[in-house]
C-alpha cells in the first residue's frame, strides 16, 4: 500500500531501526526523519502524510504534548520504551503502540493493523465541521480540558498555533485561526487577520481598537465593515 509517513524521535538509533524495517517490509514512503517536536512541527506545518510514528519519551516537547497540538485528525502509531502511556495515546487518532525495542514480528503486525486501517474504505473528502455549541474539548498536556464558549474573550492567530485566551487562562491549540473561525457563529467575530473575538466580552472600542479586558486588539480595513454592522445593531 502506498501510504507516506515520518518518524518523530530523538534516539538516532532508534530511528534508523525504524527506518530499516519500513524500508525492508513495506512500500511506504518515509517523507522525513525528525530528531526533536519543534522540526516535526515545521515539517508538517509544510507537508501531509498518512501518520506518523512518534516517540513519546523526547525533550522540549514529549510525544504526548506534540499529540496534542498536532491538528486533531493526525494518525499516529506511538513508539515507546514504556506501557504505562497505552491507555492515554488512544485519547488521540492512535493506530498502534509499539513498545521498544521494536522486534521485526510485532512491526510486521502494525504494518497489518495500519495497512487495514487505511483499506477500510477511500479517503472522503471531509464535511464542513459543524458549529460549536455550547462548549467543546481541548487536549492540554494529558488532560481534556472543557472550554465554555462564553468564558473565551479572544482567539489570537500565532506563527504555528492559535492562542485562546479566557478569563482565567490560556491555551495554545495547534489550529490555523481560519479554521477555528468556520466552526463558530456569534458572538464570535473576526476582526483581524490574527484576531477572532467574543463581542459579548468587549468593553470598548476607541481609534479603531477594541478593549477586551486589558487586551487592546486592532479591527483592521478588511473586517471593519462587518464588525460594525454587529455592533451598530448592538447600539441604544
């Protein structure tokens, strides 16, 4: 099957075994080898693979905090020196777990368990996600944390992920804004090519800025229009 992947580890040793028993047992292509998150992060940011195989015992970032700002559909088959993540890869898009040192029997079984998954039936092109209501799930560290749509006062667009920002915290979730901003409806509103707001959650808004708690945040030329006819509705 012509699937493409990666491989995510910082054990050089580790990596070129992998590399080895793709080369010899399958027809995949192996489109990078990625030593820390951070180059695995810059390398998917540009290109798609099928999955990926992802160490989880890494530094700067583990495997699991990768997971979780790595878009929610990215297929994974985890590698591990370790049983006891097992249970919370599978909160994740998590085809198989393979403990190390991996032996050639039990790559050659992942090989049929991945190659199943992707026979199942033909890629479909995805339906436009359907609006948030109410709240919504976000993965941090090893926990699912419930986010009400009401607490949130902004989304700001950053270089490799979008920062939600409530109240009482903030959250990095590894999403382009644009998609964040098809799957809500009001009081959302963007504003700026870096900025989706909660207009509920506004105080002011002076000299083309708008205050949302003590964040001042810019309405630029291209949403401005839209913005104000929100607002003008909102007017006594």
């Amino acid at each position: 099957m012509n699937l493409s992947c990666i491989i995510i580890d910082d054990e050089p040793d580790a990596v070129d075994l992998l590399e080895l028993l793709i080369k010899q047992s399958t027809s995949w292509r192996l489109k990078a080898k990625c030593y820390d998150a951070l180059e695995a992060l810059a390398f998917l940011k540009k290109n798609q693979v099928d999955f990926i195989f992802l160490d989880i015992n890494m530094p700067q970032l583990t495997g699991m905090e990768l997971a979780g700002i790595l878009p929610p559909q990215t297929k994974i088959v985890f590698t591990t020196a370790y049983s006891e993540h097992a249970l919370e890869s599978y909160t994740f898009q998590t085809i198989d777990y393979l403990l190390k040192p991996i032996t050639l029997k039990r790559f050659l079984s992942s090989v049929q368990k991945i190659e199943q998954y992707f026979s199942k039936k033909e890629p479909e092109q995805a339906p436009d996600a359907e609006p948030v209501q109410g709240y919504f799930f976000v993965k941090s560290g090893k926990v699912l944390r419930k986010i009400v749509l009401k607490e949130i006062l902004y989304f700001e667009g950053e270089k490799d992920y979008v920062r939600l920002v409530t109240g009482d915290e903030q959250l990095l979730i590894y999403r382009r804004l644009k998609d964040i901003e098809g799957q809500l409806k009001s009081p959302f509103i963007r504003v700026h090519n870096s900025y989706i707001i909660n207009y509920e959650q506004l105080s002011k808004i002076e000299d083309n800025h708008i205050s949302i708690a003590d964040k001042r945040i810019p309405v630029s030329d291209k949403f401005r229009d839209a913005f104000m006819e929100v607002i003008n509705q909102k007017k006594f």
